[in-house]
C-alpha cells in the first residue's frame, strides 16, 4: 500500500482532453500531474496577419462553452488599441450577454457535471432518475441563459452578433420583453438552487490560496476594472504581463502561469471573483449566499459550486436589471478607425480571468497576438489541491481517493479545449 | 419497454472547442427524452460512465491533428455500426485546417522548455480522409435541431432530412432583405450550405460560411461580384479562408485569390 499511483486516463465531465497522474511513495505524494493532451490548435500563430474585424469570430472557436467570453476580450483589446470607448446601452448589452454566458456555463457544470460528484452518480442522466426535479430545474436555468445568449447573440454556440465597436444589431426594447419573464423564473429557479447546492455534503479541505480577479468600482466584475488579489496586488490590466509569466511543463500541452517576480500559484474563476467582490453582489444573491452557509470568504474549493450558483442567481438578476434600465441605441455599433499599435483586455470568463492581447498595423491587421486563458492559470493550484487533498486523505480506498482526484479537478470547471489552443510557434520571417 | 436494448450512442472527441458535443447538452428540453430512447455509451463530457463497443451510433467532434488521433478515429470506425461526423472540424478540418496553407518550414522551431512534445501532424483534416463517415452534419457550431433529427433518423433507420440548399433559400423564407444586393455587405450566403437558418442576415451581416460548401456552389461567380463591390484579393481569400477553409470548393476558391 505504501507505493501506488492513481491514475486517470481520461477525464470525464470536464471539457476537453486531460488525465491525472498522481505518485505515491512510502504514503508520502511525490508528484502530482494535471496531464493536458488536447491537441493543439495554434489559435495565436493564424490570428496573424487576419483582420482585427475577425478577432471575435475566431476566438470563439477557442471554446464552444464560453465563446462569450473570448469575444467580449477580443473586441475590448481591439477598443483599446483603437482607443475607443463603448458605453451607454451598447455596454450594458454586452453585460447581458456575458450575464448569459455565465448562466449557461455554470448551470451545465453545477447540474451535469459538478454535483453527480457529490451525490455519487457517472453523470447527471443517471442521477435525474431520481432526482429528476433538480435536474430539470437546473436545466430551465440554463436555458434561460442560453435565450439571452441567442437573443443578443444569435445563436447559443459561437453567437454571430458581437463585433468590435457594439454589435452588428441591437435589440428594440419590447424585444427583451419575453426575456424579462423568462428570466424572472429562472432567477427563483436559481434561488432554490443555490439552497440546494448549500446543503451538499462537502469534505473538510480549506487551502490559503491568492485569489485574482478583476474588481470594479461598482459592479461584480464582467468586463472591466482592476487586477487585484488578496494579498495586496492591484494592477491595471496593461501590467498582465508583468504581474504573470507562463512556463511550460513536460505533462500539459498548455502552459501554466505563475506570478513573475515571486513564488505561489493564484486561483482565478468564480471563488476568486466572489471572495474578491462579495460586497458588489445584487442583494438577492448576497442573502442567498448567506442562507447557503457561504461566508464572504470561501476558501474551500469544493464549495465552488455553491459559488457558482450564487453567480448565476447574480447573472440573472443583473440581466433583469440591465433590461429593466434598457433604452434601444440609436445605432447598433460605434464607429471605429484602425490605428497602428497594441491592445489589450482581460475579462471575467465564467472560469475566470481571461487575458488577450493584440499589436495591429494601421491597417488593423494583426501583427502578434497572446491569449491566456483562465484554465491555464489554474494548472499550479489545482495540483496543489491534489497533492494536499491525497496527502490528507491517503488512506480512502484506491478507488474512492481516484474519484475524490477527479472531483477535486472538477472543482475548477477546467476548460481544456481553452487552455490548450496555445502551444507558441515561432515564425522564421525573410 | 426494457426488453429490447436500447441503441447504443457513442460521442468522440477530436481537435475541437467541444461547442458541437456542447449543443447536445444544449437540447435542455429534449435530453432526458434522449437519454431514454438510447443508452449513452461513451460521452465523456457528459459522463464518467463509459461502455465497451460495439455503438450503434457514434457522433465524431474534431478533426485529426495528430497521429495518435489518426490511429484512434480508426478504431472508432470500427466499433461504430454508424459513424456521423458532427460540425466543421470534423466535415472539413475546421478553423485549425488553417495551418494547412502555411509552408511548413516556416515553422522553424516550437518553442519549448522542455523538448518531450507529442507530435503534431502538418495538416488538421476532416474525418472522411481517415475513415469512411456515415453522414456529414455542417455547422461551427452544428444547429441543435438538425442533430436531434440526425439521431432521430438513425434510430429509425432514415437518412437525416437536412437540405444542402444554399443560405439565400432560408433567408428568403425569413424575408430578410438581402445584405449584399441592398447594401453591398459582402455575404458567403449565396455558396454556403443551409442549416444556420440564415442567423447572420438576419442580425444585418454577411454570412461567413460556418455550415461550408452547399452542393455545387458557383464560388467563382460569387468572388467577381465582390470585385464589384470593390474587394481586393486577400479580403476575398480571406472570407473563403475561415472555419471551413479547408472544405474543397472554399479552399480552391481561396487559392485562385492569392497563395
């Protein structure tokens, strides 16, 4: 019992290609692998030379979960190099739709692929066999965000409506009017759902972790505001690449971020967010939260997904908001010239902090361009909460302990097919 | 009820953003009728549940990049009774077939820290140049309509009813007016296969060809009206080179507009 490895081959319930490779030596973890071989697509290498109009439409295809969110960073990095700002009801719809994106994407990982880990079943099918009520409602959740996703978008996967400078149509008012009821359910569907998750049951695993996420004068964070952490950093999102480095390691074909001039992992996603912004909360969601057990600070990862479903009560009650105040744009974009240089923007992603940057000529045709996605920069905690998590609980059962691995991993809502786009070419030029 | 076996469904995953898989689970109102009529027999997004073949029906994401993806689409064909492709990476090697038209010597080196990399294959290809494929369902992403129809007809033993008319058609029957003869929008719609519905018209932009090539569309014809319109050769290249680049008709289309 002393010598053994547990290992996964083939993650299930997370998007993308990954494995788990854990090695134990005399009851001791010697070394833990997050293994990430998802092809790589090499996103960056033909972003250049395409023009900086196509950003959003390409990115998206980085991933079909949350192509919301690489659009939203896409067209805001182009805004910033253009020095253009969007504000008014174009801003506000963009909200929206990210409000959409978060509902869809943490309702699929909540219901589907989060909670059969702590009831005990394969998959969410199988557990909607007997419970089917939360299965369904969270279902109903889902798809009311994936409604606004269609409605402002287009369509649910890869929307088509989201370009540089606003969108390429904008809703009337009374349109958003179905929308509205549909999402009032949903916001008591996501009530009842927060409580539900609360009552999971959850192992003792708290870790001092530093959180990043972006924080905003005013608002729980999509698009804009600050880089900050728990532990006193705060940045402007030009300093990403100061603040972060990547390296490669021989088991990921995505590379894993670590802060540049110190040691430590940070965690970003929702547990970031929410601990980092508890007080920018809607008032519904800080009560739910509180109803749910959850303090304002979280540190246990296994409670993400009542995070998760307080974010998504939050989602749909700020898309109320948001089209409670909506007046339709006398034009559905601003206008926007190309000028040469570099932009850039960081975005909340459902998973977390999403990081691009764009140099364009004065034409706008991209010249270099850098992605770095919030599954990448979880690779180095999540390893961490392995080894802490088997290394406290290395007597469970081998086939226990595997599934305990997995549900930590599941933890995160890691994206592979997002963290792996990236694998850097070089270019030899004449 | 319970006698019969229910058919098995398998879902694969190859070079991908998992948005076609994803439009499974996007049937929010549909897929606990599905998951009664047919036992999910491998779906790893979905389930860590996973059954040995043979499936009756296996749906493929992706397109192969690599030689291990090579090896392994050939041993899904085999335990696959009926192999349906699903969406564009895996009709017709997706937005990363992009690399396909770059010299690969340009590629000098793959930075890297550490040398141990697996093997990436010059090309990103469809399915069908692997294997022998059942049926091709377009889109990036594919419509979720169309895919329950593609199980649907399979579990009865039809063909799947999705035409290969061209967008214009559905955006004809939206009454949308047309973007390009109206305001000089440059639009795939005309080349493209249908199954969108005509999303991107309808939204007052040009369609850019995620359902691919229709059958038999006159690319040629369609490119000397946007000359009109006053496009240069690389903007005409580079509409035809996007998520279905690779796809026959788009890729020779592109190539006649510079290298």
């Amino acid at each position: 019992m002393a010598n053994r490895k547990i290992k996964v081959d083939y993650l299930a319930r997370v998007e993308g290609e990954g494995g788990l490779l854990v090695k134990i030596k005399n009851d001791r973890v010697v070394d833990v692998q997050l293994r990430i071989f998802e092809p790589p697509r090499f996103f960056e290498a033909f972003l250049q030379g395409r023009d900086c109009s196509e950003a959003p439409d390409i990115t998206a295809r980085i991933c079909g979960i949350c192509p919301v969110a690489y659009q939203m960073s896409a067209v805001h990095a182009m805004e910033n190099a253009f020095g253009v700002e969007v504000d008014g009801p174009l801003r506000a719809l963009r909200r929206m739709i990210y409000c959409g994106e978060w509902i869809e994407s943490h309702a699929l990982h909540v219901a589907l692929l989060h909670a059969p880990d702590f009831l005990g079943y394969p998959d969410a099918l199988r557990m909607a066999k007997d419970h089917p009520g939360i299965v369904e409602r969270a279902l109903g959740i889902k798809k009311a965000g994936n409604e606004i996703i269609a409605l402002l978008g287009g369509r649910e996967v890869h929307p088509i409506n989201v370009r540089i400078g606003g969108f390429y149509k904008v809703p009337t008012k009374r349109a958003l009017g179905p929308l509205a009821e549909t999402l009032k359910r949903a916001r008591e569907a996501a009530i009842e759902n927060v409580r539900w998750t609360g009552e999971l049951p959850f192992p003792e695993f708290e870790q001092d972790y530093e959180f990043v996420a972006l924080r905003h004068p005013w608002e729980y964070p999509m698009n804009e505001g600050r880089l900050v952490s728990n532990r006193g950093l705060t940045i402007a999102v030009r300093d990403f690449e100061n603040a972060f480095v990547e390296e490669q390691v021989p088991h990921s074909h995505a590379l894993h971020s670590r802060f540049a001039n110190r040691d430590g992992a940070y965690l970003v996603g929702p547990l970031a967010r929410y601990n980092l912004n508890h007080d920018r909360l809607s008032p519904v969601a800080r009560e739910a939260a509180r109803t749910a057990g959850l303090a304002s600070v979280c540190r246990n990862p296994f409670r993400s997904i009542v995070v998760r479903s307080v974010e998504i009560l939050y989602a749909c009650d700020e898309a109320l908001r948001l089209i409670g105040e909506y007046e339709m744009p006398d034009r559905p974009a601003v206008e926007v010239r190309p000028i040469a240089g570099t932009g850039c923007a960081c975005t909340e992603a459902p998973r977390g902090i999403l990081y691009h940057r764009y140099r364009l000529d004065d034409r706008g045709v991209i010249q270099e361009a850098k992605i770095v996605p919030p599954t990448s920069q979880n690779q180095k905690v999540i390893e961490n909460d392995l080894r802490q998590f088997v290394q406290a609980h290395i007597d469970l059962p081998e086939e226990m302990l595997g599934l305990r691995c997995e549900q930590t991993i599941r933890n995160y809502d890691p994206c592979i097919s997002c963290a792996t786009h990236f694998l850097k070419l070089k270019y030899e030029r004449d | 009820m319970g006698k019969k076996r229910r058919p098995r469904l398998a879902v694969w995953k190859f070079a991908s953003c998992d948005g076609c898989q994803l439009s499974l689970l996007d049937c929010e109102d549909e897929l606990l009728a599905v998951a009664d009529r047919v036992e999910i027999a491998y779906f790893l997004e979905a389930s860590r549940a996973t059954m040995k073949g043979p499936y009756d029906l296996s749906l493929v994401e992706g397109s192969i990049t690599t030689p291990q993806d090579a090896e392994r689409i050939r041993k899904v064909r085999k335990a696959s009774r009926v192999l349906v492709t699903i969406g564009a990476c895996a009709t017709a090697g997706g937005i990363q077939a992009l690399r396909n038209f770059k010299d690969v010597k340009e590629f000098v080196s793959i930075v890297y820290a550490r040398p141990d990399y697996i093997e990436t294959l010059e090309t990103s290809t469809p399915i069908s140049d692997h294997v022998p494929v059942d049926f091709e369902l377009r889109g990036c992403p594919i419509n979720k309509r169309q895919l329950l129809e593609v199980i649907q007809a399979y579990l009865v033993g039809r063909r799947p009813n999705t035409p290969s008319e061209s967008v214009c058609l559905e955006c004809k029957r939206r009454g949308n007016v047309c973007v390009m003869v109206a305001r000089g929008t440059a639009c795939l719609g005309p080349v493209t296969h249908a199954g969108c519905g005509a999303i991107c018209p309808s939204y007052d932009r040009g369609c850019y060809g995620c359902f691919g090539p229709m059958e038999t569309p006159n690319t040629a014809s369609l490119s000397r009206e946007w000359a009109h319109l006053g496009a240069t050769d690389p903007e005409i290249q580079r509409v035809f080179r996007g998520v279905n680049a690779y796809a026959d008709a788009f890729r020779k289309e592109s190539e006649a507009h510079g290298k």
